[in-house]
C-alpha cells in the first residue's frame, strides 16, 4: 500500500454498525434483543416463568409471519437492534390465531394459574385482537422497535424507522401504530421526534400512537 492509500484507508470511517434486512439466522439474536429491552426499555430477564415469554408475544411471531417487514442493526457481527412490523393488522391477526397461538399454547398453557404482570402478559400472547384497536383502519400496519442500550441515541432507531416507512409508503399503506408502557418516557420521546401522534383511543395508563403515511 502506497503512503497515500494507507493514509486514504486511514481516514476512512468505519461503518461499524448497519441496517440489513432480518434474515433466519437473526432469529434468537433478535429475541435476546427483545428480551433485554422489553421492561420498559429496561432488561425484563427473570421477570416472567419463562425468558421466552417476551419473545413469543412481541418479536418472534412478526419473524416468522412478517419477516418480509423487518430489519436489524447488526454490529459486530450480531443483530444487536431490530424493527418488526405487520403492515396488515386484520390479516396478521388471523394468521397468529391460526398459524402461532398453537405454537405459543403449546410451549406456555394459558393464563390458568398465574396472576399480575404474568397474567397479563400470557393474556397478550394469547389474545391477538388486542391488536385491533379502533383505529386499526386508519393505522392499518402496527410496529416494535428495539435497539440495545449499546446502540441507542446514535440515530438507529431514525434509521430503522425511515426504512419501515420507505417499504410501507411503497405498498401503499396508509399509516402505522404501536402502543407502549406508559413508563417509558424515552420511547414516547423518540416517537415524537419521529411525528407520531396520540390516537383518540390512547389513555394515560396504555398510549396508543400512529403515524399518517400515505
Ligand atoms: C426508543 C429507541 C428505539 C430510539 O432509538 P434511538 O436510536 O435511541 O433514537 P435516535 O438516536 O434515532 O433518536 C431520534 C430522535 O429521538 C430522540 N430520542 C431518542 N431517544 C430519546 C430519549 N430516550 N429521550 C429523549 N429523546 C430521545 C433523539 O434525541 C433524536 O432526536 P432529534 O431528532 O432531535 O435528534 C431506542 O432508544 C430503544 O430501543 N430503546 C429501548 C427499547 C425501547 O424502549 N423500545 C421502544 C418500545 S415501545
């Protein structure tokens, strides 16, 4: 290498973290993701009776059903920050009734037993039209996003919702929800920054959010 290459190379930036499409291998890297995120922002392992409980409710139908509608941010070799999204509400709703709560019935039972955060949380995995809120026609798709404390505040999470914006717009959907713990005071700001809106549906205790696409 010339001394003028060597100090081209030396001055290139590096690109240490990037946007790529999810693909199969993603899958338990992108459920660690969740896991680690899924208190409120805050790490939930041993919170519930099972560390899969958080996965098989918020990520992991959405790659099995939509993987088509999600990204990851790999870094370091590893999907370390992902966005998921069902740009069919109705029809993803459908389909986890029919093709995932076997699957999630089968690996947790049911609510039968338990009590509090963890009722509550087996009451989500096993009732898919929770997702339909009223505004469901309006915000047709509805979305999770994610980023490992290492990853945050660098612009990803931008990124990452720029990219699902682009794939919705392209197939001509008409707007995006999501809902999230009232706690979490950092995501609520980030939404805002990204131009969401409090839906006439949302309540203090369970903010509903949505964005106009198209
Ligand atoms: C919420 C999250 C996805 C945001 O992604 P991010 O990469 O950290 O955010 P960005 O760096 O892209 O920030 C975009 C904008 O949002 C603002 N923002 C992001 N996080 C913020 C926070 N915690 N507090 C205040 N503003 C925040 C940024 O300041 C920036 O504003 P700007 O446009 O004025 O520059 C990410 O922090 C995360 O995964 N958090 C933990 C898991 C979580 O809470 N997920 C959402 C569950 S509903």
């Amino acid at each position: 290498m010339t001394a003028m290459a060597d100090a081209a190379a030396a001055s290139t930036p590096k690109s240490p973290a990037f946007i790529r499409r999810y693909r199969p291998g993603d899958f338990d890297d992108v459920s660690r993701v969740c896991l680690l995120t899924a208190d409120a922002g805050g790490d939930a392992t041993g919170l519930f009776s099972s560390d899969d409980l958080m996965p098989d409710v918020y990520v992991r139908p959405y790659l099995l059903l939509e993987s088509r509608f999600a990204w990851v941010v790999e870094s370091r070799g590893a999907a370390r920050g992902y966005i998921v999204c069902a740009p069919d509400t109705r029809a993803f709703v459908a389909r986890y009734r029919e093709e995932w709560l076997p699957r999630f019935v089968r690996e947790h039972d049911g609510v039968e037993g338990f009590d509090g955060e963890e009722r509550k949380l087996r009451g989500a995995g096993v009732t898919p039209e929770r997702m339909l809120s009223p505004e469901v026609d309006a915000y047709p798709a509805h979305l999770h996003i994610d980023l490992l404390p290492e990853l945050q505040g660098q612009g990803w999470g931008r990124r990452l919702m720029q990219t699902l914006v682009a794939a919705l717009s392209a197939e001509g959907v008409a707007g995006v929800h999501l809902s999230l713990a009232a706690s979490n005071t950092g995501a609520r700001a980030f939404y805002d920054r990204m131009s969401f809106v409090e839906l006439s549906s949302s309540t203090a205790e369970s903010p509903t959010l949505g964005l106009r696409i198209s």
